[in-house]
C-alpha cells in the first residue's frame, strides 16, 4: 500500500470513528432526555436526517478494517449496550429515536439474555409504538443468524412470536408468521389452515398463507391445496397454491390439466409446468414436448417449455422427437417470430446440440 | 366413551377429541396400559392419512398419559426411540415425563436423557399437556428440556453415571441458559444425595435385536424395484444370493438423527464390511419409503451427498408400483397423510442368502460394527454335526484326567503288572515311576482345576471336594506310604468326583441385572 493510500485509509478511519461516535451522542440525547433524534443531530453537528433508514453511520461507507464500533474508545460498547437498554426501557422517548436507537446498536445485546428477554418482551408488547416494535422483530430476525443465546431462547422466542399471529399491524403479524411458518410451528400451521379453511379469522392473506404452509412439506395442507387450485377464484392463491403442489406426487394429474388448459392464463400454465417438472419430469416433458409444437398455443408459454425441455430432457431421446427439433428450427430461423420465442428455440439448438 | 375394546378400532376417521378423551379416561391399570401403548406403533390405521402435527400430537399425548397410568414394557423403546433421536419438543418432552411411570428406576435411561438435552435444546418450545389442545399461553407450561431435567432428578443417585455432562451444562460453552439453571440445580443435588451402590432398573430393558429367520412374503419377493440409475428388477434378484442388509428411509425426511443419520451409517457400515473382506459377498441397499417423490436422480443425489458408494452391491431403490405390498410384507414402522409420511422409525434388516430376515434393528440407532458382526455370523460356515451333543463332550472332557488317573499303576502289584505288559509291548523302558509319578501328579493336579472351573458354573463343589480327597487318598497310599486300598479307594473318590462334576447346572443360570 503507498503512503498515500495508507494516509487516505486512515483519514477515513478517522472520519467513520466520529460519525460514529456523534451518532451515538445524538442517539443518547434522543432516548435519554426525551428530545427528538433530528434534533439532537443538530445539536452535534450531523447532518439532519428524517427517516430512520438515514441515520447519521449507518449508511456511510465504513473502510473494511474498521472494528466493530468504529474503533472508537473502549467504552463504545458499553455506550451501545447503555443506548440499547434506554432505546428498550424509555418510554419519555420518542419512538422514533428508539427504533432508530435500537437499529444502530441493538447488536450490542445479541449475547445477553437480559437484553433478549427485553428485546422480546418489547416486541410482543401491543402497548409499545409499532415503529419501535417493528424494529425489534427485524433486530431479532438478524438474532437468528447471529446469535447463539437467542437459539437457547428458542422456547421464549417462539412463544413471543405467536403472540403476534394476533396482532392489529399486518407486518408484525405477517412477519411473526413467517417466522414461526419457518421454525414448522403446529400452531401457526394450524391457524394458517384453519383461515384458510374459512374456519377463523385469516392471520395473512390466502396467497400468503398457501406460502407459509409451503416452507413444511409435511403440514397438512395439500389436499386443501388441491381444492383452492379446482375451486378458487383468487388467482394468487391458485398460483401459491401450484406452486407448494409441486412436492405432491399425486397433484401430477392436476398439474398436467392446467397445463394443458388453454382457458388458464399464461400465469397459471407456467407455475404448472415448473411444478409438474419437479414432481412428475417425464410427464411434464410429454406435455411439454405436445405444447412447443402447437403454433395455436400460447407464445410465452411455448418459450418457456422449449427452455425447459432444453435444460432439463434427455437430449439424447430430444434428438429423436423429430417433429419438435424440426419445429424449434423453423422459429429458430424466423426472424418475425415472437422474441421470446426465438430465442428460447436458439437456446435449445445449443443445449441439445452440446449433448449429454 | 371409549372403551379398551373400542380403542383397538380407532382409525383415521376417528376424531382428535375421541382419542384425546379416551387418554384422559386412563387409570392405573394394566389393561389400560397395554391399551396405551398399543396406540403407539406408526403403522396402526389411527394414524393412516392424518398429518405430521396430529400425528406428533396424538403420539406425544399418549406417551405423558404413561406418567400418571405407568409405563409399560412395551412402551419403553418408544421413549428411548424418542429421547435419543427425537427432535419434536412436545415428543421429547413427552418421553421424559413417560419415563418417571417406570415403577422404580430406569437407570439405563440417563444417558439418553442427557443425549436429549443436545438433540432438542435449540428446538424447544414452550408446551403443556394440561389438555390435548391447550389454551395459548399455557396455564401449566413447561420445555422439553425441563421435562428431562425433571426426569433426571427423578432418577436421582441412578444418574450418577452422567453426572458430569451435567455438570458440563452449569459453565461454558455448553452452559444451559438462566431459565434452565435452577431445574439443573436441582437435578444435580438429586443425583449427587445417597448415592447408590447398584443402580435400579425396575423397567426392564430394551431387548436386543430380536432374531426371527422369518420368510418374507412371496409378494415381497416379486417386489418391481427401480435403483438409483434407473435399472429396473425384482427384490429377490437384488436380495438372495448372498446375504443383505436393507435400511428403509426417504429424501424429505426432517429430522436429522433419523434417515439421513441412517444412510450416513450405511456408507459406513460399507466401508466396515469391506475392510473385513466382505466385498462382494454381502449387499447393502436402501429403500425409499416416498417412492413417488423420490426419483432415481434424487435417490442419487441423496446418498452421494451422504458419503454412498453406489456399486453393484450398494444400491437405493424405489418401489413406485409394489411399495404397499413391501410395506405390509415386512411389517414396515411408517405412516402417511396422503402421499406424504406423516411418521416413521428407524428400522434396518439383515437378510440371510435366501432371502429371509435374520435380524432386525428397529427404533433405537444401530451399530455398524454390530451389523457387521451379524452379517459375518450369516457367513460364516455352519459347523460340522457332532456325534456329541456339544455340552456332553464338555462335560466328559473333565473326567478323561480321572480316568487317565485310574489308569495309572498305584500299588507294587499293579506295576508289576503294568511293567509285564509294557515289557510285552516293548514299553518297559517308559513306564517306571520316574516318569509316571511326574505324570500323575499333572493329571491330579489338571483334573482338580477342570473340576473347580466346572463347579464355579454349575455349583457342584462336593464334587470339587471329593477328588480333592481322592487325590490325597492316591498320592499318599499310592505316592508315600505304599497303602494298596488306600489309593484304590482314592481313585474311586476321583472318579466319583468327575462324575459328579459332570452333572447338569444345580439351577438356571440367573440373567444378568442391568
């Protein structure tokens, strides 16, 4: 490294340590003594900011080998930790300045089970402003990655979650949902069908719920599933709803109809014919191969089975479907065919022609 | 409600609310107990279509109704099963409790526990089992790995074996968290109060692997299979021929310790077979209990990622038109909700070279070594019939030195006599008392020790005593004072006592207390 990138590097160091460190000033004033963030970062010389996502450090570009808290003082930890606990703890404070707080240096409790309990406890608290709530799902959300205290809190962590499932803000709910829907959670799998079955009160929409559900394969959704897709008017739901089918052996049949129905959308033929590929490949590709050859079908729709018979048959037993090799050909070379469509031809020239 | 004999037709169709009610109605008593476990095999029609949830929540609900009604016998490979592979909180919470419904102590018990708390710790949850569906939150809450810790303290001083992987969970890396601590406290001051000279095991153990030469159905046999490149054949092409060991498991399996941990074990037990020198004369395989989902590729794919070899003898198979007919041939531990498996066990078999099952490991994980030892034995030759029944030519081995005694001269009468008929057989220069003495003394003194080592088993020491005595009578009327009818009524106490000391064992040796 020359001397002059050496002196830019630590002139840089310099300037994230005292951004850094007026953040956290502002921050302390905000959450301690009542003031509002903006104008606190007044009061310290930081540019004035209005949104939470803006705050004065966290959007500055930090050198790659500035430690953790800028490298500042030894006691920036301790002030983080202190911010944390005032952001968690204040109710003098605006909501605003905590969630802003709690952003910027929640870190600083991903290994205390005090602060996690606190963490939680504000999380599942309806009493709390929902901006402030907000921020410490996404904070325990990060916990999930990255800290090994909140895995030995699994039990309190999953049940601070279901508190949610019944909360009035469609984030927290959503968000908690999710959450939970990941972890496999009998309860929310239960709620979730139960909605869906029309049974309760919806925690998501039906889409989002059919989403949920998918993330277990063993929840016991599938043959709810194949009533929305036969039944159902909403076209996101029918859509999730394939979607998950694709680790049904037994939807194959169901599958292979909407894909073959030209009364279905474009939309709805396409989250067949990927689901059908998954569950059943040699009978997604007898449909597929019927589809690319029809002229009257559907444009987009023959570009994509041509991609995928490209990607995913045998090339060895394309090369013998005559009819379609000569097919794909003729688009391939048709300069006034759909753009999609040729090039997805053109694709398939060169897989197959590489061979097995 | 329910009675006991209405339980045993307990089907899909029948509501969570009936079982529910009918677990709440059990007492302590031995047919209710045997009713219980009774629910507890994956392959009873109760579970047949019903999901993963209903499932773990029948089976978990049946398993904490043992700590108030007793556990049975039969039901205790199903709490091992669960506290050494279980990752569902509610089943492994259920387990523990199952376990203090042991009448006594459970001593065998409390490494498994102590393995739960590892397995189930970063998948706990809170749960109750005041009612089947208990309100949210809870009015009786409890963990999975409060429900072992419970468990461990009600062991006591029969924990003691684990005593310092607890103490492990106090401190550092391993540290329980603080919500943990005072329910480990108390389970170490259980453990470490009147510690006990021999632990208690009052429920029995788990059998071992049971040995059943059973024949697989002809159904079985026919069995179409395709493997994990495609090739197509029948079960008994695979599957006779020479020995085979066959594990059954699936691709979406989630939980870790069981189908996944078990394919992992089959490359190893592979590699095993293949360092004794068994390539090419034992098969492994595997087989899906998904066939419709688990294609050839993925079957690959699978076991690639898992170590697998494949090979001419190392193959998975799918079964996707003949699966049922396997599943009911071999009394397979599985379940489904629609297509999906809903439960499973473990299970692996070991077939003989025709075919038929010569041992099965079920429930608890096995040992590839152990697996190796039990195909080895299906190879190795039978032995020779014997003209002896085996235990009568032991028997006659300890009184061969009696009669090599008798035989021996002991008197000046009957050297003269032997001495004449060595004289005729050109022996005269072998047989004198220089060198029988020596002689007679080695088979006294081999004849006693025979004699003892028998008599410890079949505790017959009068036996004992009476060629010792024998010995004495033949060595000092034969050996020091010259006493004809000394040494001969020596001899006959010698052959007495190898008589005696042949006898059948006084009473049934006694199993050894675990």
């Amino acid at each position: 490294m020359s001397d002059d990138d050496r002196k830019d590097m630590e002139r840089r160091i310099a300037g994230a340590r005292q951004q850094r460190l007026a953040t956290l000033s502002a921050l302390e004033g905000a959450v301690g003594g009542g003031k509002s963030l903006d104008d606190m970062l007044k009061k310290t010389g930081a540019a004035v900011l209005g949104k939470l996502d803006h705050v004065i450090g966290l959007d500055a570009p930090v050198p790659k080998n500035v430690p953790a808290g800028g490298g500042a003082a030894p006691d920036v930890a301790g002030r983080e930790r202190a911010i944390t606990e005032r952001a968690l703890t204040s109710s003098e404070a605006p909501a605003e300045a905590r969630a802003a707080a709690l952003r910027v240096t929640g870190h600083s409790i991903n290994e205390s089970e005090e602060g996690i309990d606190r963490l939680l406890a504000v999380m599942a608290d309806a009493g709390e402003p929902t901006q402030l709530r907000r921020e410490a799902l996404r904070t325990v959300r990060q916990f999930r990655f990255s800290s090994r205290t909140l895995r030995d809190k699994r039990p309190e962590l999953v049940a601070a979650l279901r508190t949610l499932l019944d909360d009035p803000d469609l984030e927290l709910r959503s968000t908690g949902a999710e959450m939970l829907a990941k972890e496999k959670d009998e309860e929310v799998q239960r709620r979730l069908l139960s909605g869906l079955a029309g049974e309760s009160e919806p925690i998501v929409d039906a889409a989002r719920a059919i989403q949920l559900l998918g993330y277990d394969v063993h929840a016991e959704h599938l043959p709810l599933l194949h009533e929305i897709v036969d039944r159902s008017e909403d076209v996101r739901a029918r859509e999730e709803a394939i979607r998950v089918l694709s680790s049904d052996p037994s939807a194959a049949g169901l599958l292979a109809d909407i894909l073959r129905d030209g009364r279905e959308s474009t939309v709805i033929r396409s989250a067949a014919a990927v689901a059908l590929q998954n569950v059943a490949p040699l009978e997604f590709e007898r449909h597929a191969r019927a589809i690319a050859v029809d002229e009257g079908d559907d444009a987009e729709l023959r570009a994509m089975l041509i991609a995928a018979l490209g990607r995913f048959a045998n090339p060895a037993s394309l090369l013998e479907d005559t009819e379609l090799n000569q097919r794909v050909e003729r688009i391939a070379g048709d300069e006034g065919a759909h753009s999609e469509l040729r090039e997805a031809a053109r694709g398939y020239q060169t897989r197959v022609a590489r061979g097995p | 409600m329910t009675t006991l004999a209405e339980a045993r037709a307990f089907g899909p169709r029948t509501t969570e609310g009936e079982i529910a009610a009918f677990v709440d109605a059990a007492v302590p008593s031995e047919r209710w107990r045997t009713a219980l476990a009774e629910l507890l095999p994956e392959e009873t029609p109760l579970y047949a279509g019903r999901g993963t949830n209903q499932t773990k929540r029948i089976r978990g609900y049946v398993l904490a109704a043992f700590e108030r009604v007793g556990l049975p016998q039969p039901a205790l490979p199903y709490v091992l099963e669960e506290l050494e592979s279980g990752t569902e909180a509610y089943l492994v919470a259920a387990a523990a409790r199952a376990l203090r419904g042991c009448d006594g102590g459970a001593a065998q018990a409390a490494p498994f526990l102590v393995n739960a708390i590892d397995n189930i710790r970063y998948h706990d949850e809170i749960l109750s089992f005041e009612a089947y569906l208990p309100p949210s939150p809870p009015a009786s809450p409890t963990t999975a790995v409060g429900e072992i810790l419970a468990a461990l303290a009600w062991l006591g001083p029969d924990a003691a074996s684990v005593l310092p992987r607890l103490e492990a969970l106090q401190e550092g890396a391993a540290r329980l968290p603080n919500s943990m601590q005072p329910a480990l406290a108390t389970a170490l001051r259980a453990i470490r109060s009147c510690a006990r000279e021999e632990p208690v095991d009052c429920c029995g153990t788990v059998a071992p692997p049971p040995r059943r030469p059973a024949a697989v159905t002809l159904a079985v046999g026919r069995a179409r299979l395709e493997d994990q490149d495609g090739e197509r054949l029948r079960w008994n092409e695979y599957f006779t021929g020479k020995p085979s060991v066959v594990a059954f498991f699936y691709t979406r399996c989630s939980n870790p310790n069981k189908c996944s941990l078990t394919i992992s074990r089959l490359a190893g037990l592979r590699k095993e077979l293949d360092a004794r020198g068994f390539a090419g004369q034992v098969r492994v395989a595997a087989v899906t209990y998904d066939p419709q989902y688990d294609l050839p590729s993925r079957l690959r794919t699978f076991g690639l990622n898992r170590g697998v070899a494949f090979g001419d003898d190392f193959r998975f198979f799918r079964a996707p038109e003949d699966h049922d007919e396997i599943r009911a041939g071999l009394g397979l531990g599985v379940n489904y909700a629609s297509s999906i498996v809903n439960r499973h066990r473990i299970e692996l078999f070991l077939l003989d070279a025709e075919g038929r099952i010569a041992a099965e490991y079920t429930r608890l994980q096995w040992d590839p070594a152990a697996v190796a030892d039990e195909a080895e034995r299906l190879l190795a030759p039978a032995p020779a019939p014997s003209a002896w029944p085996l235990s009568t030519s032991r028997r006659a081995a300890g009184a061969l030195p009696a009669l090599g005694i008798a035989l021996l001269p002991k008197c000046p009468m009957c050297w003269a006599a032997y001495l004449t008929a060595a004289g005729a057989g050109g022996l005269q220069g072998v047989l004198d008392r220089t060198t029988v003495i020596p002689v007679l003394l080695m088979l006294l003194g081999l004849h006693l020790a025979l004699l003892y080592r028998r008599a410890r088993r079949t505790r017959r020491s009068e036996a004992v005593l009476l060629s010792a005595a024998g010995a004495a009578g033949v060595i000092a009327g034969g050996l020091l004072w010259e006493l004809p009818m000394m040494s001969y009524a020596g001899v006959a106490l010698l052959v007495g006592g190898a008589l005696l000391g042949s006898l059948p064992p006084r009473t049934p040796l006694l199993a050894a207390a675990r």
